[in-house]
C-alpha cells in the first residue's frame, strides 16, 4: 500500500469520525436544526474540522504529513 493510499484511509476516517459524532450531537441534543440540515450541517464542520494528510516526496523518500487547524505546526506521520 502506497503513502498517498495510506494518507486517503486517514483522511477518510478522520472525516468519518468529526461527521458522526456532530451528526449524533445534532440529532440527540434537541437542537433547532431539522430535515437535510442535520447531515449538512455536520458535513460541513466536519470539513473544517478533521485533520489533513498529505503524502509528499521529499529527499528522503515519501512520507505522511497531517495538518490541522487546530495546531499550529504541521507534524509528520510515522505509519
């Protein structure tokens, strides 16, 4: 498996992780939010929140970097 496929799977369930957990909080604390503003709701703060992963090749060969709007610095992923 590939760094650049390895970085897709983190995206992924990064994504998966903020979506549901907004989407249970949205629909089990009886907000104001109802219909397709539930899922879109949480698509959309899920998209602001879940960490980035970027495979970029560097000198040294190809590695994972996570970038995420809660921290300041940009770390590398050891996977």
């Amino acid at each position: 498996m590939t760094k650049g496929t390895k970085a897709l799977i983190l995206m992924f369930f990064s994504y998966a992780l903020f979506f549901l957990t907004i989407y249970y909080v949205l629909t089990h604390f009886h907000t104001a939010i109802q219909g397709f503003w539930i899922p879109l709701t949480a698509g959309i703060c899920s998209t602001l929140l879940a960490p980035q992963f970027k495979a970029i090749k560097t000198p040294k060969g190809e590695k994972i970097f996570m970038r995420w709007l809660l921290l300041k610095e940009v770390k590398e992923i050891k996977w």
